[in-house]
C-alpha cells in the first residue's frame, strides 16, 4: 500500500517508560488518526506495528525499530535484521536512517535499501538530516527521502526543525518523493511543508505525544 500525495501521516509512538507504551493504546491512537482523515501511520517496534495492522489491515504503515547499538549514534531500523523484523510484522514501508554516519556490522546503506526491496519486498523510507545524506538516500535507492532527523544529529545540532530549508532544497534537487517530518507542530506548518514541496507530512508529537506535551505544560509550574 502507497500513501497518497498531499496527505497526513500520523506517527503513534510513546515513550518506553510511558503507560501510552502498549500495542493496544498505539493501535487505539492510530485508529483514532485515521477515523479523523489520516492516510498513514509511522509506528514503531514490531509488536507495535503488528498490532496495529491487525486493527487497521487496509491503512499504510511506516514502520521502524529504534534500536541501540553500543558505539553508534544511528537508531532508526539500524540494520537489515531489524528491518526483518518490522517487515514481519507488517510495515508496508520500512523508514531507516539515512544519514552518513557509520553503521552497525560494517552494513552499507545501499546495501540496506537493495536487501529490503529484494528479499522483504518493501518500500524505503530513509530519514535524512542534511542534503548530503538526503542525495545519498537517494542515489542509494531509497523510496522515500524524510526530513526526520533534521536538528537531531551532530552535523545538525544548530538547526531547528521544522527543517524547511532542508525541505526546500531537497524538492530542487531529488526526484524521490519527500516526507516532511520532525517538529510540524500547527497545521499551518503542515500546509507549509506540502507548499514547500512534500509528498505528504507526517506530524507526530503535536497529535499524538500526550507526555513529551503535559511535561512542556508543567515546566511552565515549576
């Protein structure tokens, strides 16, 4: 399943120590997203994904596993078990990190990308954070190129997303459909993106992060 153009993705995600961290409450905001006009949902971790495929089979899923590795910085489905995983459970499009930092087990990016469209059979999302790493994604094979990880890596420390300018300069420059994603916080920033030249928009926390929000609301007593 393809997400529309011009459409909103809802990321339904929670913290790991949040009692919103339950496949039954992801699938619950989910369904809620897509009963409000949603076309897509990012997910992550397998039982994650599974469970919401399970409640939604017809809806388009990004799946990813933010996993650990000791020694490197990336965590987004970092390598091809892990997209293994996701893509067991379901996820119609696998989202990686697309970035040129170093990779777990010695993997190559490209390598990643070929492995899971040639033996998962699954489209690519790579997360970028610069227009080096999104032309990268690109040429790598990558279906998708998102702005996610704008502002959330060393090389992007001093920027603040929304990553329009990342935006901007990907749409002139890649022929790969864009997801804007990372910090749309208004709908009047998700119609920016898609003037900007998004596919689609994906808007995560201002939907769906009710801890990382009443936390914002709190310090504000404190």
């Amino acid at each position: 399943m393809i997400i529309p153009k011009s459409t909103l993705i809802v990321s339904c995600q929670a913290p790991f120590d949040s009692p919103l961290f339950d496949p039954k409450i992801i699938a619950a905001m989910a369904k809620a997203s897509i009963n409000q006009g949603a076309k897509g949902i990012r997910i992550n971790t397998p039982d994650h994904v599974k469970q919401v495929r399970k409640e939604l089979p017809n809806i388009p899923i990004i799946g990813l596993w933010k996993q650990d590795y000791s020694g490197y910085d990336i965590y987004i489905t970092p390598c091809y078990q892990d997209a293994v995983a996701i893509a067991e459970a379901g996820a119609d499009i696998i989202a990686i990190d697309g970035t040129l930092r170093k990779r777990p087990q010695g993997e190559k990016l490209a390598d990643l990308i070929d492995n899971i469209h040639q033996k998962l059979g699954k489209l690519v999302m790579a997360d970028v954070d610069t227009i080096e790493s999104a032309i990268a994604s690109a040429k790598a094979g990558a279906d998708f190129v998102g702005t996610t990880l704008y502002g959330y890596t060393k090389e992007t420390k001093n920027c603040h997303p929304p990553g329009f300018s990342l935006l901007e300069e990907m749409n002139q420059k890649l022929t790969v459909p864009i997801i804007a994603e990372g910090g749309i916080s208004t709908p009047e920033q998700a119609k920016k993106a898609l003037n900007y030249g998004a596919y689609s928009v994906v808007v995560g926390t201002a939907i769906t992060g009710i801890d990382l929000k009443v936390k914002a609301f709190q310090s504000m007593f404190e």
